[in-house]
C-alpha cells in the first residue's frame, strides 16, 4: 500500500507522517529534497 500526504511547507506532513507509521507500525518513505529546486526559495 502507497499513501501520500501533500500540504504546503510546515503543514506538518511529516508529523501526521511519522504519527500514522507508529500507529500502524509502517516503514514511512521520505521525498528526498536534495534535488528540488523549488526548495531554495524557502
């Protein structure tokens, strides 16, 4: 099973992330941000 959690920067994406993995003990991937250029705006 994939899911995925979208919102805007400190929406808390990785929080609601990491909060549904221990709850239902899944491995949470993570979108690597070293590539993103939209990134270096923020």
């Amino acid at each position: 099973m994939h899911i995925g959690i979208a919102g805007n920067i400190g929406s808390g994406k990785t929080t609601l992330t990491r909060m549904l993995a221990a709850h239902y003990g899944w491995t949470p991937k993570y979108e690597s941000v070293t590539y993103n250029p939209y990134l270096e705006d923020y």
